[in-house]
C-alpha cells in the first residue's frame, strides 16, 4: 500500500471518529448509530495498524509514524493523521 493511500485511509478513520464523537457528544447517543460508527472506528484502527506495520516494515512509511498510528491510534485517529502530514512534510524537505 502506498504513504498517499494509508495517508486517506487516516484522513477517513479520523472522520468517522470524529463523526462518533459529534453522535455521541451531540446528538444523544441514537444506539445504530453510535453502533456502526464505533464498529467501523474499532475495524479501520485494526486495518490501519495491521497495513502501518506492513508498511513500516517494507519502509514505505517512518517507524515513528506506525507507531504512531498502532499506539494512539485506537483512542484518536487525529494523531494518526497529524503524523502522516508531518510525515509528508519531512519528505518534501528532505527532498528539496
């Protein structure tokens, strides 16, 4: 799997978290709801860790970053998301 690929995988793992929040913070719980969205959190953190140390190990991504994404990444897919910017912010200066 490709850094751009895993990188809108993150940004989409973030919005489904975010959207869990905004159910459950905001809108009072509705039970399918809160249901789905925290199925799909719990299955896209266990997809995105398993494809993070795959990718880590073939080097496509930073260690730091699959860490990142394993260890964080099950309480707040932000983290997760602000460490691939990061990360592409370091290649294009590494880069240039």
């Amino acid at each position: 799997m490709s850094f751009s690929r895993l990188r809108a995988l993150s940004f989409f793992h973030s919005a489904i978290y975010a959207a869990l929040l905004y159910v459950g913070f905001f809108a009072g719980k509705p039970e399918p709801a809160t249901f789905i969205l925290g199925t799909a959190h719990g299955v896209l953190w266990i997809l995105m860790a398993v494809l993070c140390t795959v990718a880590a190990r073939r080097r496509v991504l930073p260690f730091w970053l699959a860490v990142v994404v394993v260890v964080i990444g099950g309480l707040g897919p932000f983290a997760g998301s602000i460490g691939f910017l990061v990360a592409e912010r370091r290649r294009g200066a590494a880069t240039a």
